[in-house]
C-alpha cells in the first residue's frame, strides 16, 4: 500500500555545520534535513511521498549512500500522519543560550564555554548556527548544585586555547591538576575545528 512516509537514518558522526549544510543541498530531491544530536550523532530525516514502507527505506539508504559514505547505526520509519502527530504532540523545554546561563550563574560567557568541558556540566539539547542552546531546568539543577571555586586556582597544568564564540575568536584558559590530565583536553582540542592556537602551560608557576 503506497503511503507518504518520514524515514530517519542515524549516524555516530559530528560533522561540522559547512558539511552539513553541503549534504543537505546535495539531497535536495529526497527533500532531507540534518539536525546535530548531543551525545548521538547527526539524524537524516527524508521524506518519501506516494510509496510503500519497503521502497521508503531503500530510497533512502541508497540516496544518503551516495553522500554519506558510512552506514547508519539506526533507522526509523513513520508515516507522514504519525510525524506529524509527533511534532504537534512535543512541548519544547524552555531553551537558555550561552549568555543567559551566564547571567543566571554571574559569571562571564568565557566562563560558560570553559565549563563546557566539565564533566556534571549538562550537555547542549543542539548546536545551532548562533550557538548552542540548553535545557534551562537542567542548568537550573546545575547552579543549584555547583560548588565555585574562589581564589587562584591551585598550582598545576592548564591548557591556553582561542575559541571561536559568538562570532570572535576569544582566548580561553582550563585548569587541570595534572600534565596527563592536561595533555589528554589538549589532543581534544586539536581535533575541534572551533579551536585553534591550542598550548599546554605550566600553571601556578611564577
């Protein structure tokens, strides 16, 4: 029976925002999106109109095939009515952006990103093209439990690095107690493409 179907095809990639926009032109006829998902990877999500379930799917393997050159980890396919019955059924969590996280916890949006990397920090719900948005009832939970830190922070390695934040490229700092430490958030940084001029430093040195 020929239906209207959405199917999704997950991948275990984080390609930059340049490579996404480019897959998407490039399967303008399956009229597919991308969207970046924390912690997962990226969903391709492509309409297949007037078809069955079987052909949906094998359309959409072999058009994401011919852009796409891994396989999928996951797939999923609905009809047209249950994707939208979906959309219209979903609340959005209230969003907060990188510089209102700064003003509820009253530090700078430099200290934001730097506590990106920490481990309890929660995890972005997307990275969008004006930044990255969270959920704002985790950073609530967030601030209610973080403990700060006063003072100098204690002697020990850290890592110097410009990001590439709401438009400039700002110098950033992370503390971390030990060189093996350092030295592992360093080869992290080199593989970010928002990051350049990465140095590993000796910190509380005078």
């Amino acid at each position: 029976m020929n239906r209207n179907w959405v199917v999704t095809l997950t991948y275990a990639l984080e390609p930059d925002t340049t490579t996404m926009d480019r897959w998407e032109d490039q399967l303008a006829a399956l009229d597919a999106s991308i969207a970046r998902v924390p912690g997962r990877g990226i969903d391709l999500t492509i309409h297949a109109d007037d078809t069955t379930l079987d052909q949906a799917v094998a359309t959409a393997r072999a058009g994401a095939a011919e852009v796409i050159d891994v396989d999928p980890v996951g797939v999923e396919i609905i009809t047209e009515d249950e994707h939208l019955r979906r959309a219209e059924a979903f609340t959005a969590p209230e969003l907060m952006s990188a510089a209102e996280i700064a003003e509820a916890l009253n530090v700078s949006r430099q200290r934001v990103h730097q506590l990106r990397t920490a481990e309890h920090f929660p995890q972005p719900l997307a990275d969008l093209r004006g930044g990255a948005v969270w959920d704002a009832r985790a950073i609530r939970q967030f601030a209610a439990e973080w403990t700060r830190r006063p003072g100098r922070p204690p002697a020990g390695w850290a890592v110097s690095y410009e990001c590439f934040l709401d438009g400039a490229w700002q110098r950033l700092t992370e503390q971390r107690s030990s060189e093996s430490e350092a030295l592992e958030f360093y080869k992290l940084l080199l593989a970010n493409s928002n990051v350049r001029d990465a140095r590993l430093i000796s910190s509380g040195s005078d």
